[in-house]
C-alpha cells in the first residue's frame, strides 16, 4: 500500500504557502550560500521570463502534485542535494556554506 504526501512551506521568492513535491519542484538558491528553497508557479514563470526568456525551462508535471512515499524511499537522499563548486565572493563568504 502506498500513501501520498506534500511538503509544505513558504515560496522563497514571494513567501505564500505552497505545497510541492520535493523531488521535482523549482527552486533558487539563497544568499548565495548553495541552500535551494522551493518557489511558486507565479515566480518560476517570472524567473523564466527574466532569465530564460527565449529558451523557458519546463515545469515539470509532477513539482506542485502529492509524492508517492514509495518514490521517496526509492530516493538517494544523498544525491538529492546540489553543492556545486566551493568559490568565495569579495566578502569571503562560501557560496555553497549553509552555515
């Protein structure tokens, strides 16, 4: 038997509830400390419009739809997250430091 769940949260961008799937919602880094925050149809679509606006990234069907837990389980939590390269701006701030 399988259930169902959401993540629930705040978009990052604009700050309204939303509730996602967390394997395939879009998401922006913050500070540029590398944490990525899920945001809402509204500002994905500005995103896009900013800074895709000849060649759009699609959203994917399933990023504001309930997630299996199968799927999650069957999810290499380690992998999920993005660190990219280790830089330092002029502050001397790391930009994947989640600290």
């Amino acid at each position: 038997m399988s259930s169902y769940m959401f993540v629930y949260s705040n978009c990052a961008s604009c700050n309204i509830p939303i509730a996602f799937n967390p394997l395939y919602v879009p998401s922006i880094r913050i500070h540029n400390k590398g944490e990525k925050k899920a945001i809402c149809v509204d500002c994905w679509k500005r995103w896009n419009e900013i800074h895709r606006p000849h060649d759009p990234l699609q959203l994917h069907p399933k990023a504001y739809k309930p997630t299996s837990t199968n799927d999650l389980n069957d999810y290499e939590i380690d992998n999920s997250k993005y660190v990219g390269h280790t830089q330092t701006n002029n502050n001397g701030v790391k930009k994947n430091d989640d600290k």
